[in-house]
C-alpha cells in the first residue's frame, strides 16, 4: 500500500517504496540495454522505443498504485509494463516474438499487456490510451470499487484530439484517472516547441477544471508524491489530476534513430541528472542499491535465456486459431 | 406475439438487459432526458438513472474509447453513435483497439461493447447524414457486423450483441425506426451469424440485409403475380456471415442477386459474388447480380437521392433479367 499522503502536506515514500523504485528502475535500463543488444543480433524486429532516460516517471507513479489499479501505457511501454509488476521472462519472451511472451507472440514490443497486475496495455497508436484509460475509469465508476487508473502518454500524444476530448470527459464526470503526460520534449523528432504554441503543458488541466501538476519526471520521490497525492483524491472521488513530468529521452525515438537533432549539450544537462543515478544517491546506501542490481541483473539473465529457449508460435495452431474471426 | 416499432424492440432489448446485468450501461449524444434522436433511448435514464444512462458531449473518438476501456475493466457498454457517417471520428478506437484488443493481447481480454448507429439515405439528410457504410467494418477482422431489417431481429440480435464477448457494430436504418412488426412477448435472443428467410421461393435468390429487405419482399410480391418465386434471405449479420443459408439457397434455386443500399464499388455484394464464385459455382445458371446504390456521394434533392438508392422497380427489373 501506498503512504497516505500526510495531512496538509505530500505523502513521502517509505523505505521498501524507495528500494522498489531503484529495483523498478534499474530493471527498466538494464532491460532495455538489453533488448537494444538483442535487437543488433537480429533477435528483436520491428520498432523498439527505449525508455531510457524517463524510467522514474514510470517506477514513481506505479509506486503510487495498488496491484488492482489499472495502468495504460505507450508504444515506449518497458518501464510502465515493469514497474507495474511484470514477469521479465514473459516480457522478453514476447519482445522476441516467443509463443511463452504476454500475448503468445501477436504483439511485440509496442503491445505487451498483463491481465494479471491490471496492466491494459501499451499501444501502437500514439494517444489512442487515453480515452481507453478514461473509460476504465468510467467502468470503475459503475462497477463501484475504488481502483484508479493511471494512463501515460507523451507530449507528442497531447497535442491529438483525444486527449482534449478525453480530460474533458473526465472533468465533467470525476473519473479516478491520472493523466500522466510524460513531457520527453520530442514527438519523435519533432521539439515541443514547435509543436504548440504553449509549452505549459499541465496548464491544460484547469482549462478543463482538472488540476494540472508540473513535476521533475527525472525525480522518482516527487513524481510517487504527486501520483500518490491525485490517487488519494481520485479515491476520494474527487476527480482527476493531469501530471506533467518533464524528463528526456537519452537517445532517439527507436533504436534505429541515432536522435542527430537533439542538442548534445541539453542532453549532457538532463544526462547529468539520470533517474538512476538520482535514485542510488536517494537511497545512500551503497550495499542496498548493489543487492538490488544483483538480483535484477540474475533475473534478467534468466529472462533472456528462457526467452531464447523457447519456441516460436507454431503457424499451425495459429492458423487454426484464426478461422472466422 | 405484440406489434411494436423498430425503435421500441430495441428499447426493449436494451431495457431487459440493463435489468439483467448491472454492468450493462449507456452513453452516447443526448440519450439521457431528451432519449435519443431517433427515440431509442427514450426513458431508460429514469429507470436505471444517469450512472448507467450517460449523455456525453460530441467526442465520438473519446467515447467510443471510453467504451473500449470500460469493457476491458469489466462492464458491458452500449454506445450511440448518432450517424454511421459520425463513426469515421472513431475508426482507430474501433478498428486499431476495439477490433484488435484480444488479438493484440493473446487472449488476456476481450471487448465486450456495443456501437449502435444508424445508416441509410431516405430522409433528404444529404452527404454526410446518409451513408451506408457497413462494408468498412465488414473488411475488419475482430469486429461483427449487426444490420436487422424488422422489430423481431433487432430486438433479438441486440440482445444477442450486448452478451457478446466482443465487439458488435450495431447498424441501424433510420427508415426502419418507426416500422412496426410482431415480437414475441417471451424474452428471444437471436444468435449473431444465422441469416433468415423471410420468404421461400424456388427460381431466384435475393440475398439483403437492413431496410433493403423490405423493398425484396415488396418485390417479391409483385414478382408472383407474374409466377416468378422469390426467396429473400435477410443476412441479419453481416460478420459473422452465414455462408451456409446464402450456399444452400443458391444451390436451390440456381440464380442469385445481391441487394444493398451501400454504393456497389466496394461493397459487401462484391465479396458475396466471389464467395459464391468459388464456392457455388457448379450449382449456378447464371452470374451472379448487385443491385446496389450508385457509386456517388447521395444527395440533398429528394428525387435525386432517391435515384441513388435501389428501388423496387431496379429490384424487379434485375429478377427479370436473370430468370
């Protein structure tokens, strides 16, 4: 469970929520690191978007939610999918096209979900989450719990028709929905400057009567404080928050661009202040944080192996599989 | 059975399955107090109250992915889409996540929802109030395709479409609204998939869905009196399709026309003819016909418009040529 977030103030994380972060984190680089060497072997096809760079977006929100809380994710979805509690075996093993991955080999990279930690999924179409996460929170509604659904998306996803359409919806129904814009400043290669005349993206929260929080996405504590606040308040019933986290990518889109129009010295700047390295000195404790590392380290090693131990999805089966649908 | 409109049985589809299941719910443009445009909805906010009964604003690309979202924590939405022209605002939420959300996710969860709209030219509505655009949902693997002719099927086949475990494109005609029909008083539900005969006959097949079934009976009818017998087969369902009904009357009569108010470039009697190419060729005398609306953008003028769209001369004159 969460820390509740302390009266007049924001909620700080604990210890095992700080620990659990890191390992999110961490996990998330190394897996990516990964998949890039896999996919020079030709072991991975298709589009491959790291999220290196913006993992603390991503471990400090799901440090905010429950295992029965919902998650919507990107087409850059590795960190969502891992911190919301994915098994790296099965992750890997879809990425590689395995017939043991998530979804039996049918998505890939950009459409890993997982029924089992209500992850609804990542998606080839850049903002098509959101209207999906609100109407999560729409089901949630009727059905009566008092899940939240955390949906993220991209300053590239912001500037489509169904985000405006989609925080309006929530707005006028109260939805338990925590928009959560992850402000990389690049729609693939596009600034966000030149993508609307108004780079305050949080500001669209209250244009819609939504508070709109701005936050340091590079910052796992803060990014868990202001998902852990707007999730206390949607449980609450009161409504919605939209969080702009602004982080950066290390690299380009995907993994084949070499991202040449991005300003070496703003990297440098945003590389200085790597998610990974801001956790470790959180945690200060440099036994801690090498235990951690170990052990995701051993857990990917096993994840790559069963993934490149197991079969490919028999055309067969697959064939049968899709008679008159 | 009980006479009732067209818009009253889906009423009462709709009704007697949000009394079912909780989970069932509404949203859509206006559906709540005012009841819909065409009246569908009409007092069901009373009933089940406006948690379950859910105006939203124009947003068809939102709502309809709200719909997608919902049925995948669970619930069982049915959503409105005013006009079937309106659903091109929503095509990625139904045909890239709806329509491919079990597939995508190897089977980790399906998307239980309905899209009722409605479609059809008649009403001097104009280019984009008018279309029948059914053959794109048909051509998209992980959707079905609804299209009942009379108050009986859309009563039965709604019912059938808000317990389907997947996604149901509802098309409704807006000339059948206020078609009046027999519907048993005992609760029916009609499986998604069976086609009906409405009417037997032994020389021609007319093979139709939607309002076009209508004007095939009425041409039937005048047909007999020249003692040329007629079977129409209503499809009911477009997708899935019912092969076997279409394949067994055509080997029975040996002469098959398709009929569609959609432009014929393109439209589901093109597929239909190729399936009967390949699968019925033997047992044909003849080529197989379309009788479908010109390949044109309809009109606002009432008398062009209705030039556009086949009429029951076009219907009885396409008979004569093949027998």
């Amino acid at each position: 469970m969460p820390t509740p977030p302390a009266a007049g103030g924001s909620p700080r994380p604990t210890e095992p929520i700080l620990l659990g972060m890191y390992r999110n984190i961490y996990a998330t680089r190394q897996f990516e690191l990964k998949c890039i060497e896999l996919y020079r072997q030709g072991l991975i096809r298709g589009y491959l978007h790291p999220y290196i760079g913006q993992e603390a977006v991503a471990a400090g929100a799901c440090a905010a939610l429950n295992a029965a809380d919902y998650i919507v994710s990107t087409h850059r979805g590795h960190g969502h999918c891992i911190s919301k509690g994915a098994d790296l075996k099965l992750m890997m093993a879809e990425i590689m096209g395995k017939a043991t991955g998530y979804c039996h080999g049918h998505g890939g990279s950009m459409h890993i979900s997982d029924k089992r930690v209500n992850n609804l999924g990542a998606n080839g179409i850049v903002g098509a989450g959101i209207p999906i996460a609100t109407g999560a929170g729409m089901g949630i509604r009727v059905r009566g719990t008092d899940q939240v659904v955390v949906v993220f998306f991209s300053d590239g996803a912001s500037n489509n028709g169904v985000f405006a359409e989609s925080l309006n919806l929530a707005g006028i129904y109260g939805l338990p929905v925590i928009y959560l814009l992850e402000n990389n400043h690049y729609a693939v290669s596009t600034p966000i400057e030149c993508a609307t005349g108004c780079c305050d993206l949080a500001g669209r929260g209250p244009a819609y009567g939504i508070p709109g929080i701005c936050v340091d996405g590079n910052d796992a504590l803060a990014v868990y404080r202001e998902t852990a606040a707007a999730v206390a308040r949607a449980r609450q019933g009161q409504g919605p928050t939209l969080i702009e986290a602004k982080t950066y990518r290390h690299g380009g889109h995907h993994v084949n661009d070499p991202g040449l129009y991005m300003d070496p010295a703003v990297l440098a700047e945003w590389k200085a202040r790597d998610p990974l390295l801001l956790t470790r000195r959180a945690i200060g404790d440099d036994a801690r944080s090498a235990e951690i590392e170990a052990q995701v380290d051993a857990d990917l090693e096993s994840a790559i192996a069963f993934a490149t131990n197991s079969p490919e999805p028999s055309v067969d089966a697959f064939l049968a599989s899709i008679e008159d649908r | 059975m009980i006479e009732m409109m067209y818009r009253e049985a889906l009423r009462r589809a709709i009704d007697e399955e949000m009394q079912r299941d909780p989970l069932v719910f509404l949203m859509g443009e206006t559906i709540a107090e005012r009841g819909g445009s065409y009246k569908v909805t009409e007092g069901l906010w009373q009933k089940y109250g406006l948690q379950r009964v859910i105006d939203t604003p124009i947003a068809e690309a939102s709502f309809t992915g709200m719909a997608v979202g919902a049925a995948l924590v669970g619930c069982r939405p049915v959503i409105e889409i005013l006009f079937i022209d309106f659903a091109m605002l929503a095509m990625d939420q139904i045909v890239n996540q709806a329509a491919k959300y079990d597939f995508i996710s190897g089977g980790q969860g399906t998307v239980p929802m309905v899209i009722r709209t409605q479609g059809g030219a008649g009403n001097g509505l104009a280019a984009q109030h008018s279309q029948s655009l059914e053959a794109l949902f048909y051509h998209i693997p992980g959707l079905k395709v609804v299209m009942p002719s009379t108050p009986h099927d859309a009563y039965g086949l709604l019912k059938a479409a808000i317990r389907d475990e997947h996604p149901v494109v509802f098309i409704e005609h807006k000339l059948l609204y206020m078609t009046k029909g027999p519907v048993p008083e005992e609760e029916i539900v009609i499986p998604l998939g069976r086609a009906d005969i409405k009417r037997s006959g032994t020389d021609v097949t007319l093979v139709t869905y939607s309002h076009m079934t209508l004007k095939c009976l009425e041409a039937a009818t005048l047909l007999e009196s020249e003692g040329i017998s007629v079977e129409v087969v209503d499809l009911r369902t477009l997708s899935p399709l019912d092969k076997d009904t279409i394949l067994s009357s055509a080997r029975k009569t040996g002469r098959v026309i398709i009929v569609h108010e959609a432009v014929k470039r393109g439209g589901i009697g093109g597929d239909l003819a190729a399936m009967l190419m390949e699968e019925a060729y033997d047992d044909l005398d003849g080529p197989v016909l379309r009788i479908a609306g010109r390949n044109t953008p309809i009109p606002y003028n009432l008398n062009i418009e209705k030039a556009c769209i086949p009429s029951v001369e076009d219907i009885v004159e396409g008979v004569l040529r093949v027998v």
